[in-house]
C-alpha cells in the first residue's frame, strides 16, 4: 500500500463499523493526544527559555508576561486536556467492558469531552490574548489581583476551568450511574452490595474472616479489582471538582465585582486558609485520583496481559480504600514553608501520613510484579514494556516526592524544580503516560475492531524515545533543583547551564515521540478514518463485547 | 551524623537518591529481561510480603526520624517561638518591593541565630537566601493575613549559619509577571543581602 493511501485509508480501519461507545472514546483519544503535542510544545518553549541566549526563539517568549502565561495553561492543557480526557475516555470504555453492562449515556459522554475540550481551549486562550497568568496554584490572592491581569483575562480562564469540572462531574455521574444500573451480571444484586464492592469493604472482610479462619464474605466480590479502583478515585475525582469549581466561583465574584466598578476586598480571604482548602482539593488529583488510577490500571494491565488472577487480591482491595483515606489526608506536604501552618498539621498530615503513600504505591507496585512473574514466561509487547516503563516512573517519582514531604528536605526543596521534575514530570510523562499507552495498546484491537498499527517499528522507536526523554528531563531538572533553581521563576541568562541544556534535550525527544506516536496513529487510522471518528455511529450500541481473556494470548510467549 | 548545612546535606540527598534511582531502574530492567527470557526463570530471591511492607513503614518513617535528628534546623524550626536569636531583622513586602529593610549587607558572626520576620501586605511571596553559586541555603512562604479582623500574618523563620559567606535574596514564590523587568530581570532580588564572617571552617556553605 502506498505512503499516500495509508495516509488517506489506513491500514484496515473502519470507522463506519464502531459502534456508539467505541467512537466517543476514540473521540476524547484524539483531543487528548492532540492537547498532549500542545502540552510538549508548551513545556519545549520554556525549557528552551531556560537554556539562556543559546536558544533560538524570539525574544517575545523571554517576557515575564508571556512566559508565565504558558507555565499557567501548561499544567491546564496537560493534566485537565490531556490527561482527564484520556482517563475518563479509557473508563468510560472500561466500566462497560469490564461490567458487560453499556456505558449509561453514550449522548453525556459526549458532552464531557466536548466540555473538557472547550474548557481547556477557553483557559488556554485567556492566557494566549489576555496573558492571565496567575498560575495553577491560584494563590489567593492573585487570581483577582487586577493591578497585574486584565479582568476579562481572568473571567475567561475561570470559565473554561468551570467547564472543564462541569465536564468532570458528568463523567463522575456517568460512571456511577453505569456500574449501579441493575442489568446483566448486576441484575440481582443489591445497591447496598455494589457499594460494598466499590469502596473495597468485602475486601476488607474477606482478609478480617481468613484471620479468624472462617469462609471469606463473599468469593466472588460483584465488582472487579480494577472496577473498583475506578470507583474509589472517582470520589477524589469528585471531591476535587467541587474544590476547583467553588475556588472558581470565588475568584469570578471578585472580577465580575471588580469590572463592575465596586471591587471587593481582597483581604477579606485569609491566604493561608484558602491555600489548605485549595491544596486539600488540588492534592486530590496528584495524591488521590492519580494514585488510586494507576494502582487500578496496573492491576487490570496485569490481568490482561497475564490473562491470571491478581496477586493478594484481597490486599489490594483493601489497600485502595487506605489509598482513598491517605488521600485526604496529606495536603500539608505542600504547606511545610508556610510558617503560619500549625506544626502537628505539618508534622501528622505533612510528614506521616504522606509517608503512607510509599506503602500503599509501594504495595500496588508489588502486587503488579509478582502477578506477571508467577505467568512468565512472557512476550515483550509494547503493552508489557509500556506498564515496565510505568512502573519505573512511579518508582522514580513517589520517593523523590516523600523525600521532600519532610520538614528538613522542604527547607530547602521547596518550590524548586526538584519537586516539578524529579517528582511531577516523572509521575506524569512516565509513570502515567506510559501506563496510558500499554492501556492504550492493549485496548486498541478492542476499540478499533482489530485495526491493524501502522508500524512496529515506529512503537517501539516511540517507546525508547520517550521512556529516555522523560526520564533525562525529570533527572537533569531534578539536578538542576538541588543546585537552587526554583520551579516558577523567570532564568533566561542560561543560569543552571548544562543541566538545562540537557534537559531540554530530553524534553526534545519526549516531541519527537509524540510525533512518531501521532504518525504511526494516522496511518493506522488514516484520515479518513479520523473524521469518520468524529461522525455520528451507526451502530447505537453502548457496549463492546470481546472477552478479556482474548488479550492475554497476544503476550504468551 | 549531623549536616552542618544545606549544601551537605544536599550533596548528601544527591548521592543517596542517584543510588537509589540506578537501583531501581536495574531492578524493573532485569525483571523485564527474566519475565521474558524463553525458559521459565526459577525465583532465585523470595521477598516475603509481609517483609516488604515492613520496610516500606519503615522507610516512609525512618526517613522522617533521620532527618530529624541530622538536620538541625528541624527542631530549631519547631521550637522557634521559644528560642531567642543573636539578631532579629523584621521588615515589609509589597507590590513586588521589600519595605524596611535593614543595613545591608546583614553582618552576622559565625554561628550566631538570626531570626527574619516578615509580613506581606497584599500577595503571596516567598524568602529565600541563596549562596553566591545559586544555590539555596533556606526559605520560607511569605503568606499575606486578612484584615478583617486586622490580623496581619507574620512569617518567621530562624536560622544558625555556621560558614562564612555572602548570600543573595530573593522571593522564592511567584506573585505576578510584576516581580520582573520586561527585559527579564528579577526585580525583587537584592543582591548581597547577608554577609556571615568569623568560622573557621571555609566559607560560602
């Protein structure tokens, strides 16, 4: 087949024979990959900013204004844009294929990608033509500091961030309205035994009743492992919607207050009691959702590809639950600088039981080895070396971040890059992404009826590429914060030269992946086929049919 | 073992975690490399479950109790209301400007305690003293109060240097595009703000 027609056909899509829930999620696959390109561009400009004069770009991108406008949207682009779509799309598919049940609303579905979408375009615009750059952390008071941003700047981005989290509860509402609907498997059970299930306390008892000898409460728990993983984050998924929401609406009513003419007082908010409600909120995405996710990805990942059942499978049920109370738990890990912030708050919530996130990651960690090793031996396929990967970056990550979650490494790690490389970046561009992508492979047959990847070759040119780049940038940024470079400050002298160098390096090959990836995804796909994506389905259905146990025969070796 | 300041400790965390970080990608390597070699691989090590999460407590914590106990400023840090410094400085911020400073630069013997006292009267700062190299000796949130109830917060933070040298200040958390001039320069940075004299033991730690 010619470059040409490959690039206009793919190899054997069809996209006319998906059905409903088959196209919405490729739909929110498609947005968040394309917002992922703009997220790696975003983080290339300023890692090139970083660099000093060696840098080729104009000079505009040095200005404080527009460099700190795009570290405000990069954060919104990747974790809202980017990331949530693709969690929530992978989910919504989930849920349904693991429950054999449909998606509830294929038509709310819909509405949460375009919302995320026009959410995430909106605050990215308000950054791009207003430059309203109060960064994610919107401490007040400077979200409504109007010396500094103009108000429509302002009012824009909180819109589209409201969007976003309005999208964000439709995807929450979807999710739990799909695992109570009483149909299929669940048709005789209870909403009482499904809530049981879901917050993992047949688990719990299940373990309580081996240790006192008796029968286990139930051998056959009415939700999956990785069901109720999705269950559990979707409460912190939902808490921190309701936090970013209300912090939303504060901010809105101070600017519509201000460009009527009668600003309000901004003192009027204590900063430091707003920084613990909007940490406590903010922290459920990197602490609670984003934990709880991956540990329940990495379970299915490991069931699939092993095609057994998971190690200490009552373990791990119980653990998610710890997971979820760690959760809320642990906001003070970012507030060890705050001087105001009570000691044993810093100490129980800051230190302690942040400290518990190394077990219970820990456990999902070994849990996951042990269940692939007890099937080896196995074959290396891009969903194996991809979940490998994944491992390596949460490895990576989550010790870099209990390091600091301690009063004497924060003295002098806080808000450096340390934090944001070593930890955040590793977290995401490896630890998560790459869990994504052996989601992403290991579900592609089932989502695109059996089409065909474009080329291997190009996989695993993606896989290296990116595993090394984000690797080497979290490694030389996490360097470059031990040497005193702060995360959000403006170097445009090459200060931390050749780290930054180095660094940007690595952020170039994480690009050069994402251009691979999105290449060998078109021509697998082909145009064609990617608009057909985005027409209405013939095929109704909410629901997908393959049996899980079909993926497992692709990885024996 | 105790770190007599940042910049070893630092060296230290750097070492330790490289360590940590090679160990770790070793390890899910030749997992990856065993998990589908074609004969099936014998378990040569057994980690007992229980074992691991054992360490896993105790690492999480042990940590904790480490740098407690070889990091001096933890405690001084704790104790801070109670302890009284060789010299205290108190002084202002605002719209991107410190207010009050005192002489500069701040002249302090060798393991004297300073105490730094500072309060914002309208956003979020930071402090930060840096050593001339760039890195960071200490810092902390400058958080502004509320004046309902004319509660202006004060952040405070002590500190013992123990090595001789000139330090740099800066606000190390972002308040605006403001903090800086259009061409890029840090405009709340105040250059050679503290100067330690009197240790014997080398300077610029």
């Amino acid at each position: 087949m010619s470059f040409v027609n490959n690039l206009i056909n793919g190899t054997n899509f069809d996209h006319k024979s998906l059905n409903a829930l088959q196209k919405v999620t490729l739909r929110a696959v498609v947005m968040s990959f394309l917002f992922f390109g703009l997220v790696a561009i975003e983080g290339m400009i300023m890692k090139m900013v970083q660099t000093g004069p060696v840098n080729p770009l104009p000079k505009m991108f040095n200005h404080p204004e527009h460099y700190f406008s795009i570290m405000t949207v990069h954060p919104i682009v990747g974790i809202f844009g980017s990331t949530y779509q693709l969690v929530f799309a992978a989910f919504m598919f989930l849920v349904p294929f693991l429950t054999k049940k449909p998606l509830y609303s294929v038509k709310l579905a819909n509405v949460v990608w375009i919302l995320i979408t026009v959410g995430t375009a909106l605050a990215w615009i308000a950054a791009f033509v207003w430059q309203y750059a109060p960064l994610y952390t919107l401490y007040w008071p400077l979200p409504a500091d109007t010396k500094q941003f103009k108000v429509i700047g302002g009012i824009v981005f909180i819109i589209g961030v409201a969007l976003i989290m309005i999208g964000t509860l439709g995807f929450i509402y979807n999710i739990y309205a799909t695992i109570f609907q009483r149909v299929g498997v669940h048709k005789n059970k209870t909403t009482k035994e499904l809530l049981i299930s879901g917050f993992g306390i047949d688990g719990m008892l299940n373990l309580f009743n081996k240790l006192r000898g008796k029968q286990p409460y139930t051998k056959e728990p009415a939700l999956s492992l990785p069901v109720v993983a999705i269950f559990r984050g979707t409460v912190d998924t939902f808490l921190d919607a309701i936090v970013i929401l209300t912090a939303g609406i504060l901010v809105l009513v101070y600017l519509v207050f201000d460009a009527s003419g009668h600003p309000l007082n901004v003192a009027a908010i204590d900063s430091l009691l707003y920084k613990n409600y909007f940490w406590w909120g903010l922290d459920l995405v990197a602490d609670g959702l984003v934990l709880i996710y991956v540990a329940g990805s990495w379970y299915l990942l490991a069931t699939l590809i092993t095609g057994q059942k998971l190690f200490m499978e009552n373990v791990a049920r119980a653990a998610l639950m710890l997971e979820l109370l760690v959760s809320w738990m642990v906001w003070s890990h970012h507030l060890l600088a705050d001087q105001n912030q009570p000691e044993m708050m810093k100490l129980i919530s800051g230190e302690m039981v942040t400290a518990f996130e190394l077990l219970t990651q820990g456990l999902a960690l070994f849990i996951t080895l042990v269940t692939l090793w007890k099937a080896r031996p196995l074959k290396m396929t891009p969903p194996l070396a991809y979940l490998l990967g994944g491992l390596i970056g949460f490895g990576l990550a989550v010790p870099a971040a209990i390091i600091q979650a301690d009063m004497g490494m924060n003295r002098i790690l806080h808000n450096t890059q340390w934090i944001i490389m070593a930890h955040v970046h590793i977290a995401l561009i490896v630890g998560l992404y790459m869990t994504l992508y052996s989601a992403l492979y290991v579900l592609w047959p089932i989502v695109t009826n059996n089409t065909k990847m474009y080329s291997k070759k190009l996989t695993w040119i993606h896989y290296w590429l990116y595993l090394i780049g984000g690797v080497g940038m979290g490694a030389f940024g996490g360097m470059a914060g031990l040497d005193g470079m702060l995360r959000r400050h403006l170097y445009i002298h090459g200060e931390f030269n050749p780290l930054m160098v180095f660094a940007a390096i690595c952020g170039s090959m994480v690009l050069i992946a994402w251009f691979i990836f999105l290449f060998n995804i078109v021509m697998s796909v082909g145009i064609k086929g990617l608009i057909g994506i985005f027409l209405p389905a013939e095929d109704k259905s909410a629901s997908y049919g393959i049996e899980p146990e079909t993926v497992a025969e692709e990885h024996k070796a | 073992m105790i770190f007599q300041s940042s910049i070893e400790l630092l060296k230290f965390h750097n070492v330790a975690y490289t360590i940590y970080a090679v160990m770790i990608i070793s390890i899910i390597a030749w997992f990856g490399y065993n998990l589908t070699r074609k004969e099936k691989v014998p378990s040569k090590i057994r980690i007992p479950f229980y074992g691991y999460i054992g360490f896993l407590v105790i690492g999480g914590v042990g940590h904790h109790i480490f740098t407690y106990n070889t990091i001096p400023w933890v405690e001084q840090d704790m104790k801070r209301a109670e302890i009284k410094a060789d010299q205290s400085y108190k002084f202002e911020v605002k719209d991107h400007k410190w207010i009050g400073l005192p002489k500069l630069p701040i002249k302090v013997k060798c393991n004297q305690t300073i105490r730094f006292t500072i309060n914002s009267k309208d956003l979020v700062y930071g402090f930060g003293l840096f050593r001339k190299d760039g890195t960071l000796a200490m810092q902390m949130q400058v958080n502004p109060g509320t004046d309902v109830n004319n509660i202006l917060k004060t952040n405070d933070i002590i500190w013992t240097f123990r090595h001789n040298g000139m330090f740099d200040m800066t606000s190390t958390e972002y308040s605006g595009p403001a903090q800086y001039s259009e061409d890029g320069k840090d405009l709340m940075r105040v250059d050679n703000f503290l100067e330690v004299t009197g240790c014997s033991n080398g300077g610029a730690k």
